[in-house]
C-alpha cells in the first residue's frame, strides 16, 4: 500500500532545499568578497566554520545569509529531534500555511504576535 504524501514530507523537503539553496548563496558570496581567495579552502571548510566568518566580515549580504542559514539550521536540529514544526517559545503546532510560507519558521501566530507588541518589529 502506498503511502499518501504527508504535510510533513512536504515541508521537511522544502526545509532542506531552504537550508541547500542557502549554503550555497554563502560560499558563492564568501569567495565573491573574497574572503577566501580558492575553492580548494574553501571546500575543506565546515558549514558553520563559514558562519563565523560571514559574521566577522560586517559585510551586510554576509550577515544576512548567515543570519537566514542558522534559523534554517535551528529547524533542521527540532527535525532531528522529532520537535519540528512545534513552536520554540508555546510548543504549540505552528500553522502549516505558515510553514509552507517560511519552513524555518520557529514561532507559532500567537506567539508571533506576542513578541512583535512587545518588541515593535
Ligand atoms: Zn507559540
């Protein structure tokens, strides 16, 4: 018996295409504002090695996708740890059409709401 196409399925695939796409847009852009001058280093380096330095680089573009890669990233770990999709701050399930929207993200509606009155963002 086949087995249907589950929500989760669908949204897992989508995190790790995020999460795909990303890493690559980093190491295109790392050797872009050469930061690293070849690929051959490149290549030896570490995912989040390549992090710290996009971070420590100040270069707007950088800091964006390093910010985007460890929210991805953090989604992938409650993947891991069969949490995905539970909201970090409620535990609550977080709206799939939210999910479907941006799978990395970590917060349910209501608690979005919450933390932007409070913060104002
Ligand atoms: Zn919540």
């Amino acid at each position: 018996m086949a087995t249907p196409e589950r929500i989760d399925d669908v949204l897992q695939h989508n995190l790790e295409a995020q999460y795909e796409t990303l890493a690559a847009s980093l190491r295109h852009e790392v050797i872009s504002n050469a930061l690293i001058s070849n690929l051959t280093a490149m290549k030896k380096l570490e995912l989040n090695e390549l992090i710290k330095m996009a971070k420590s680089s100040y270069i707007p573009t950088l800091l964006d996708l390093a910010a985007k890669i460890e929210k991805v990233d953090a989604a992938v770990c409650t993947l891991t740890l069969g949490m995905y999709g539970l909201c970090a701050d409620c535990e609550e399930e977080i709206e799939a059409d939210d999910l479907l929207k941006d799978p990395a993200q970590p917060r349910c509606r209501a608690c979005r709401e919450h933390s932007r009155y409070h913060h104002d963002d």
